[in-house]
C-alpha cells in the first residue's frame, strides 16, 4: 500500500476525530491518493500543481517511478525568493554601473 502522512493528515483525520494515536495504523489514516511529480517536472508546474491542488509536499518519482525524493512548497518558495534576490542583485549593479 502506498500513500503519505502529513501533518495536515494528523489534524484532519486523528485530531479532528479524537482518535487515539498510539492505538493506530498510520495506513487507515494516510491520505492514499498521492499527487506525483518527476524529476524533470519543471518548477513552474510544481507551483500549480502545489496551487491547484491545495497541496503543501509532493512526492519527487525517478524514471522508474520510484521516490527520488520529497519537494514541499517551503522548498519552492525559498528557490522563488533566492532567484528573485539574485535578480534583484544583478539589476542593482546594472543600473548602479559596478558590474
């Protein structure tokens, strides 16, 4: 069985209900359908699919659509901010002459 815990799982599907964690199975309360990108999927639509699908992890497959790895929206959002800073950096020395 495959699927992913989160946080969000915790507080929807064990907090909401009362439940008693310590007397659970992570796979009755996991969330089963999971939303996949790949390794060549482009930021641009991680960005939507994080959007879209009111998602905050995604699950990063390999060519053989095994887990490479785990990108959330905290991750993109400090790539957006870090090309954004060096953007910002280039255009200073640009218009200020020291490139």
């Amino acid at each position: 069985m495959r699927g992913i815990f989160t946080e969000r799982d915790v507080l929807r599907r064990v907090v909401a209900k009362q439940l008693n964690p310590t007397k659970l199975i992570i796979s009755t309360v996991m969330t089963k359908e999971v939303i996949c990108c790949h390794i060549d999927t482009k930021i641009s639509e991680t960005q939507s699919v994080f959007k879209n699908r009111r998602i905050r992890h995604l699950p990063v497959l390999d060519d053989q659509d095994r887990l490479a790895g785990l990108i959330s929206i905290g991750d993109l959002n400090a790539y957006r901010a870090h090309e954004q800073e060096t953007t910002i950096q280039f255009l200073h020395e640009y218009l200020y002459g020291t490139v």
